[in-house]
C-alpha cells in the first residue's frame, strides 16, 4: 500500500485524544495473543506501517508498546496506531490490553468535521465502524479476548469484572462486545450497552 508521508505524522491529524478499540485480552502472564494481534493488524492489505517518527518501516515488536501506520479504507486513508499495555504490578491479577486508536482530529478531517466522536452522541464514518466491525469478529477467531469496548478514551475504563454489576451512566456513548460464554456473566441491566461478538451484523 503507497503511503502518504504529508499525513502518516500531520499534526493537526495527532490532535484531540483517540477514538478506539481497547480490548482487555488475557492475562498477563501470558503475551502471546496480544502479538498475533499486533501481526494481524499489520499485515492487512489495506495497513502500511509501522513506522518510526522518520516514516522508515519498522519491525514489529510489541515490547514498543505503541505501532504508528496508515489505514486505508476505500478512498480515504487515516493515520492510526496499536497500543499494548501489560499489567504488571502485579502480574499475577493483571492484564495484557490492545488498543487499536485513532485520534479525533484525524477523523474530522479525514471523512469530514460532522463525524465528531468525542461527543455525547458520537458520530463514527460508516467505514470506520464496519472495519471495527471486521476487526472485532476477527481477533475473536483468533484469540477470545475477556472484552471490547469501541468509544473515546475508554481504554482500561472498564474490565469484564465490572460489567458484573450495573455500570454508571457515562458508558452510554461506548459499546461493549464479549463472547457468548461471558455475556451470561453480565448484570441484566448492563446487556443493553452490550453486544455478543457471535452476533455482530455488518450493514
């Protein structure tokens, strides 16, 4: 895939804080899911990357944490990153979170200033949320991670543990998505916001 170097490292396209995926995947202990993921993601046809700050492609190697490259979707073409974090303090109660981010700003003006995510009502781009979509369902087949959550700023703002009991209002603007097995584990009143990813629809 051609990469536009004028929009991989933009700075007006690096502003306003990251509309994402953030997924709590397994436990610390152990890293191997969260690498199939981040070679995934990276070797999709419409994926160039990663790049270091110079636009030189890079090796992947989750031990950088973060992954910056160009999504490309049809006609439009948005920078992004994967994010890994490993909980560690302790490693024994912790867990292994992926993160696949966009910022804000490089969705206002990529597809255009009314998709504004960061709102009480977001508005995502049709393309965007099918890739989601995709993605979700996909990295499900090849790990089953313990949860998904596709919102602004939501990584680590909740754990599989706390959809147990009945989650405060501000989670209304974020959607949830589990496996079949730990949506029986959700408090009835938190199903509404949740979304089993063997029933994923693609419009």
């Amino acid at each position: 895939m051609a990469v536009d170097n004028d929009i991989l490292f933009d700075k007006k396209l690096r502003t306003g804080g990251f509309y994402e995926l953030a997924i709590q995947v397994c436990p610390s202990a152990d890293s191997e899911p969260v690498k199939q993921y981040t070679d995934y993601i990276w070797s999709l046809d419409n994926v160039a990357g990663p790049f270091d700050v110079n636009s030189n492609p890079i090796p992947i190697d989750i031990l950088n944490i973060s992954h910056d490259g160009i999504l490309n979707l049809g006609s439009y073409s948005i920078p992004f990153l994967t994010y890994n974090i490993r909980e560690d303090q302790p490693v024994e109660t912790g867990f292994n979170l992926f993160d696949i981010c966009f910022y804000t700003s490089a969705i206002e003006n990529v597809f255009g200033a009314e998709y504004q995510t960061w709102t009480e009502n977001p508005k995502v781009p049709s393309e965007l949320e099918k890739f989601f979509a995709t993605i979700v369902k996909k990295l499900y087949e090849i790990y089953p991670f313990q949860l998904a959550i596709l919102g602004f700023e939501v990584s680590g703002m909740y754990y599989l543990n706390d959809l147990k009991t009945e989650l405060i209002p501000d989670c209304e603007t974020s959607r949830f998505f589990v496996g079949q097995d730990n949506y029986e584990l959700i408090s009835i009143a938190n199903r509404k916001f949740v979304t089993p990813v063997e029933e994923i629809i693609f419009e």
